[in-house]
C-alpha cells in the first residue's frame, strides 16, 4: 500500500473519534505535525469531555490554515465549477465559503449541507422522483468508486468520507453521539434542537468533506489532477483577490454585493434574482399605496431642502417633493 494512504488512513480513522477529516492538501510540516499529535493522544487517550474538546480544538488548529486561506478555499471553489456532481451545487459551494470568510458560521452549515447531501445523491445516480435513497447506499456506492489513479490513495479517502457520513454528517439522531458535535443533517435541517451545530470546527468538517469529495471525483478521471495549486487560472486569482479582502475587511458591502453577484453567475445553477429589494423603489411603492398628500407648507417653500435619500424624504410626508426628486434621479 501506498506510504502516504496507509498514514492518511491511520489519521484519518483516529481523527474520525473527533468528527474530524483531513485535508488532502495537508503536506509538510502541518502534515507532521498532525501525524506526531495523533500518536501522542493515542499514546494517552483523553479521558474527561473537557480532555476530548481540547484535542478537538488541537487538530483544528493544526487544519485551520489550509481551510481559511483564500488561495485553497479560491482553488476547491473552481474545481467545484469542473467537476461532475458537484458542478450542480457549485454554487451553494461558493456560497458556503464566502459566508465562512465573513464569520457567518450558521450561513455556512446551513448552505453546505443540502449542497453535500446533493452531492452525494447525484454521486449515486438519484434524481428528483426516484425512489429515496438510503444511507447505507450511499456509502456503498461511494466504497465502490472506480479510481483512474492511485488506487490506495483513493480508497482511505472515500473510506474517510464513508464512515464521516455514517458517523457523523447523516447518522439517525437516535444513535448519534452530540457529546462533541452537533453537526448532523437530520438535527440541523430539521430543526430537532437548539444546540450548536454551526461551530467554527462544525464549518471545517464541511468544508474538508467538500475538499475530500473533490479529490475523488479527480482520482476517478474527473477533471484534472493538481499537484500544485496554479498560478494562472484567472477564475482562481479572481475569487483568491476578493477571498482576501473579505479575510482583511477592507470591502464595503456594496462592493462586496456586486463582486459576489458576479462570481456567482459564473455558476451553472445559480438562480439570478431579477426583483433584489431595492429601498427606493419600495419607498416610492409605499407612497403611492398610502396616497400620500402634500406635506407642510414648509416643505413647499420655492428652495426646499435638497434630499438625498428617498427614505428621508418621504418622512416629509409631501408627494410634490417626492415626484420632483424622482425626476431628477431618472
């Protein structure tokens, strides 16, 4: 077996004890770094929940920098647009990091689960009126993925998304085991309580689960297979530029709202919204509903006060005022 799948799978199967996966970008001095970790807590096995929570927050300290760069999470986004099965949830993919980058960790759970549940169900050939598909199936259809490459490599990394699925992301409630994580489809999609299952680690687990799945498709002969990151695809530049003005809050939200309208119409199956709430326009709607009359006398002076906004203007109460204020901003 392969040295670097047989080591995946040690760290893997004890990560899997604290809801975690491993990146497979994960390389180096991180790499070790987690492998030496991993036989230290084998060697003493936590033994209070307080013990176990903190060899949680351990490993995700050490996975923490591949997850939040915006190189990698720029990188995964694109490679989510090329591929089979994930190209129709590319969006929600996108989505779910963008809200992760702004601290939204409650967007994001709620955003990449659906999205890893269609995944998984376009993966097994489902398609909206087939007959449901069962947990069981689904772990067995992705076990017996058909690998182009590295054949190893590419059984400890589906062996690490089967038993996360089974463990963790898709477990009945009745079995599931919240003492670390509340990070479960059926608790969090259907409101079965008011735990937290949007932690900042709850976000990685996602996130990695999404990165892992990439990584297959490829070594199944999907797309392409990166050794290195590139450095010359504009799609990747463009998302990993604005990726790190978020990271740096150095973006005004209307900037911020025209930049990612823009990356997510690069999306096959995003929805444009043609009708986006517009304050002027429901101003001006409100006006003609409640019949507005004319204002004070003192709003009708020869040189009234010049408004900017339309909102404060309406507030003056005078529909003379607001139709002059319409025809100079047409």
């Amino acid at each position: 077996m392969d040295e670097y799948a047989s080591e995946y799978r040690v760290v893997s199967k004890f990560l899997m004890d604290y809801g975690g996966l491993v990146s497979p970008f994960l390389l180096g001095g991180e790499w070790n770094a987690l492998s030496k970790y991993c036989k230290s807590v084998l060697a003493n096995p936590p033994s209070t929940p307080a013990d176990t929570a903190a060899v949680e927050r351990a490993v995700d300290e050490i996975l923490v920098s591949g997850i939040y760069h915006p190189n990698h999470r720029a990188f995964y986004v694109y490679r989510s647009l090329q591929l089979p099965h994930l190209r129709e949830f590319s969006h929600a993919v996108e989505r779910g990091v963008l809200h992760y980058l702004k601290h939204d960790f409650m967007s994001c759970v709620l955003t990449l689960l659906p999205a890893a549940e269609g995944t998984l169900r376009s993966y097994c050939g489902w398609s909206l009126g087939d007959k449901d598909i069962k947990s069981p199936e689904i772990r067995r259809r992705l076990r017996s993925g058909k690998p182009k490459y590295s054949p190893d490599i590419h059984a400890a990394y589906v062996s690490a998304l089967a038993d996360f699925h089974e463990r963790w992301l898709w477990t009945p409630t009745d079995r599931a085991d919240f003492r670390l994580s509340h990070l479960n489809r059926h608790y969090a999609l259907h409101g079965l309580g008011a735990s937290s299952y949007y932690r900042v680690e709850d976000c990685h687990r996602l996130i990695l689960f999404f990165d892992l799945i990439v990584e297959v498709l490829a070594l199944e002969g999907h797309g392409e297979l990166y050794v290195f990151m590139p450095s010359d695809v504009e799609q990747i530049n463009r998302r990993r530029d604005y990726y790190e003005r978020v990271v740096a809050r150095d973006i005004g939200i209307k900037d911020a709202i025209d930049v990612e309208e823009s990356l997510m119409r690069e999306h096959p199956r995003y929805a444009v919204e043609l009708r986006p709430p517009n304050e002027e326009e429901i101003v001006v709607r409100w006006a003609k509903i409640m019949g507005l009359a004319d204002g004070p006398k003192t709003a009708q002076r020869p040189n009234p006060p010049s408004y900017d906004r339309l909102s404060d203007l309406v507030c003056t109460g005078s529909r003379m005022l607001i139709e002059r204020w319409l025809r100079r901003h047409k």
